[in-house]
C-alpha cells in the first residue's frame, strides 16, 4: 500500500506540472541540479527574453519588478507610422495619449493577475531597451495533502526521479527469454536423430552389400599390373579401405596416382581403369574406398569438406599414414626395398569420377591451404559432379598459388554431354571463368557417366550401364587414353600442351575401338584491343 500511494502521489504531482503548463500561469525552467530531498525547486532567470502575448496571458505569477522605467511606445500597429515632417499638432497631442497609456500599463498591478485576461500588446520601439525581467518558479508542494514529506518518499524510492523538464526515459527493452524446450522441439529432434539413424543405417548396409558382390579388384587380361589391398588411417580417426596397383619393374615409380571413385560406388569397381592408367602411365595407382553415407552426422564422407582434408593430409609431413598403408599392401616386397627405408614417389596426380571429382578438387584447394601442393602434378575429372562451389573455391586457391609462386596446376575435364548424373554440375562453367585461354578438357560426344568406370566384375558393371547408360565402344578407351597422355605430359612438368585448342573445336582421339570425337571446352581469352596512335 505504501508503494501504491507513492506511485499516486507522483502521478499526482505529474498532473499538476502539465495542468500548470496547459494554463500559461509561466515561463518556468527546471534546475537539472534539483536536490535529492526533492523539498523545493531552485529559481531560474531569464535575462534576456522579452514578454510576449498570448491568449492563455503571461506564463509567470510574479509581476515586473516596480523599479522598471517606462518607455515611450513606438506607433500602435492600427495607426499610420508618425511622419515627422507632416506631422499635426492634434496627431501628436494623440500620440502623447498613447505614452501616457502606455506608461500607465507597465506600472506594477495591486491586485493579482488573471490568468484568463487577455493583455493589450505594448510596441516597444527598436532603439529602446526594456529592463530585465526575473521569472521564478512557484515551489509545489501540496502534493494529495502530503505536502514536501510526499516529495521526499517519492525521492527515496530506487530509480526515482524529480526532473519535471521532461518525462523520464522509457525503461530499457529487454532481450526475451529464450522460450524453454516444448514437446514439437523435441518430437523434431527424436524425428531428426530417427531419420538419420535410420538412413545412416539403410546406407551402410547397402554398400556392406555392395562390397560383397563386388568382391576384391580384378584386374583385366594380360595385365602386367600388380594388385594389394590394406587401409588407410586418416586424420579423422576413419580406416579406409584401399587398392594399390603397382606397375611392372624392378624400379620404384617416381609416379602416384590417387583414382578416386564417385558417389555409392567402391574402389575395386574401378579395377580396370586404375591398372590401364598404372600400365600407361608407370605410376603407383591408389583407389581409397570413402563411404557415401550422408547421414553420419559430420562431412566425413565423399562429399564433405572434412573428407577432402582428411585426403589432403595424407601428403603433408612425411606421408607416413599413406607409406603404412602402401607397405601394408606389400609395397616394399614388390620392389625389394628395405621397409623402413621405403618411400612412396613425391610427385603425385590426382583423378576422380563422377562425386569422386569434386573430391578430389577440393583436395588439391586444401594442398594450396596446407603449404602441400608443390608435389602435385595436376587433377583430371571424369564426368565430374563437384556440389556447391566446391570447384570455384578450389581454382581461386589454384590461382592464389600460382599468382604466388609461377607454378600452374592444371585441371582438366573428360566429360560427357548433360545426363541425369551430371546436369547439377557447374564444374565446366567454373573452369571457364577461372582459367580462359587454357586447355580444360573435353567432353565426349556421345559419352555418359560411366565411360571412365570399368571395373572386373560383369554383374556390378551391367548393372552400372543399365542405371546409366551402355557407352559407345569408342568412349571407354578414349577416357583411358586422354588420361594416360595429360599424366604423362604432367609428371614431365609440360603443363601447356593443348592450350592453342580453339574451344569449341573438335578434337579426334584415335582407339582400338574407333575414333572419338571430342569438343574442346574452355573460353577464349578476351579479344585484344588495339590502340592506334598518331605519331
């Protein structure tokens, strides 16, 4: 109760200051250094403002000071201004009338001033000066009978405020509390963490499946290609499976590939084109096998970002996570070297299909990132399919490199036309922008999506054409080809050939099987401008 009565009595009091002004009883100015107690208002001047009228009268109930000397009027605002020169006797017999009124007007009143009576205007001339006038400030202090006691509580209460100039300012807005969790967020989570549950399994089961009608790697007749299997401890934490091809000879390649392959597909489905591309090339070919389970929860798979630097680590330092798995796959029993003494060559290429592609690519931007990319000789995509900006980001790091060191790292594409695989990729638009006048691959006509996948297992590889189309005879061989010539031209540093292609062009490629046709991609460089200049 004591509370609400101090809230009244200041509402009250906040009523009678805006009653007050409402009525014009005066000119009044708070003083911002109003005392705590709050028991009287200090009194303000004004010595230099003029009274003015107004229908509400003066706005002060103190009256002009008695020691104030009148001034001569200057002409009333309904008559003609006095001409000096033409002026009459009985004009200025009325004239003096008007001064004397005049006069009479500014002597202090007896009586008290009427709120409610108007007040005749007094002209002042321009060349006079009218004294100072001193305006105070009526102290309130019957507040609903509590008198300067009420002001006192209401100044003790916490926060509270005399200031009658302005209104206080409005409290704070305050953040809203973060509503606790309902029933529907947590049906959405169980849902969420259901689904993924569920889907992570459904994934995983499926390519345990997978692998088991696949089988391990075959590789394809005549082969001279050698073919071990191990793992790979990533960076992640991850084991992988992987597939190492070894080339024939006593001599250790000075040549790694890493052939990575594309989405809810495996490595050994790949057998045929990692052991041609091991055999033509004279590298050590690696095929990592990567889940495709996009519900595990992290970007730990073939199309996450984490996947691609858990890759990338592998050739930072000194490769030793990669060296144990090549000496797990009998690395050094089949060139005779001393195990702890084995090296995997330092100059590496990179190649992957389909999703596989834009793994690889964001590998090679994470090498940039990694200070590891002085040792890669270039990447090939097959088909790609990178997701989002993955390619960009990984040319503008390319770029990055090359503006800092001179160093070009090519990237080229072996593709096919639009397909049902393919027509989300953005990858040949964003070789086009990033590197005009370059060499960036191209796509094959009549191609589809499995032309670089050929793999030993005939079931697993109908099954693939049937999903995605039977390729010409043709196009196979010609993928195997184009890779195994720009590899070669990459390990012995010329990363320039095919640049004066014209895009758009046709480029015949020779096979056992028949000539392929393939259309250069890329975007001309910018037409020169000449200048012509008058000597």
């Amino acid at each position: 109760m004591e509370r609400l009565a101090t809230w009244v009595s200041a509402g009250l009091l906040s009523a009678g200051v805006s009653a007050a002004v409402l009525a014009g009883a005066g000119v009044a100015t708070a003083d911002d250094s109003t005392s705590s107690s709050g028991s009287e208002s200090g009194a303000s001047e004004s010595t230099t403002s003029t009274q003015t009228d107004g229908p509400a009268g003066p706005t002060s109930g103190t009256a002009p000071d008695s020691s104030a000397e009148a001034e001569p009027e200057a002409a009333a605002p309904d008559e003609p201004a006095d001409d000096p020169v033409s002026e009459t006797p009985k004009k200025k017999k009325r004239n003096l009338t008007a001064r004397t009124d005049a006069m009479t007007a500014l002597k202090p009143r007896s009586g008290p001033v009427s709120a409610s009576a108007p007040e005749r205007a007094v002209p002042v001339a321009a060349d006079t000066a009218l004294p100072a006038l001193t305006v105070a400030t009526p102290a309130v202090t019957d507040i609903g009978g509590g008198g300067a006691a009420a002001v006192a509580r209401i100044a003790a209460q916490p926060g509270a405020s005399l200031a009658l100039a302005a209104p206080p300012a409005p409290a704070p807005v305050q953040a809203a509390a973060a509503s606790p969790p309902n029933l529907i967020r947590w049906l959405q989570g169980v849902v969420g963490r259901g689904t993924n549950g569920i889907g992570s399994l459904a994934f995983n089961s499926l390519q345990a499946l997978e692998a088991l009608l696949t089988g391990p790697p075959v590789l394809p007749p005549n082969s001279t290609v050698t073919v071990r299997n191990s793992t790979i401890l990533l960076s992640t934490g991850q084991r992988v499976r992987a597939n190492w091809y070894y080339p024939e000879g006593e001599e250790v390649p000075e040549k790694l590939i890493v052939l990575q392959h594309g989405f809810f597909a495996l490595g050994p489905m790949y057998s045929f084109t990692a052991a041609n591309l091991a055999e033509s090339t004279g590298a050590i070919v690696v095929t990592p096998t990567i889940s495709s389970n996009p519900f595990g929860g992290d970007d730990n798979w073939i199309n996450g970002s984490g996947m691609a630097a858990a890759i990338a680590d592998l050739f930072v330092g000194d490769r030793q996570a990669l060296t144990d798995s090549a000496l797990a796959a009998g690395f050094a029993t089949r060139y005779g070297l001393d195990p702890a003494q084995a090296q995997l060559p330092e100059k590496f290429g990179l190649a992957g299909h389909s999703a596989g592609a834009g793994l690889v690519s964001a590998v090679a931007g994470y090498l940039v990132d990694k200070g590891a990319a002085d040792d890669l000789v270039g990447v090939i995509t097959l088909d790609g399919v990178p997701t989002g900006n993955t390619m960009a980001v990984a040319l503008a790091k390319l770029a990055a490199y090359e503006d800092a060191t001179g160093r070009y790292i090519p990237v080229r594409e072996i593709g096919a036309p639009r397909n049902a695989f393919n027509f989300i990729s953005t990858l040949k638009a964003d070789l086009n922008a990033a590197r005009p006048g370059r060499f960036n691959g191209v796509v094959l006509s009549g191609g589809v999506h499995m032309d670089s996948m050929k793999g030993g297992n005939a079931l697993i590889q109908f099954g693939a054409y049937l999903i995605a189309g039977f390729p010409q005879p043709q196009n196979p061989p010609a993928v195997a080809q184009l890779s195994a010539e720009w590899f070669n031209d990459w390990f012995a540093g010329d990363t320039d050939n095919g640049d004066d292609l014209a895009p758009g062009s046709t480029l015949p490629i020779a096979t056992p099987n028949g000539t392929a046709q393939g259309t250069v991609i890329g975007a001309a460089l910018p037409a020169a401008r000449f200048v012509t200049i008058a000597v």
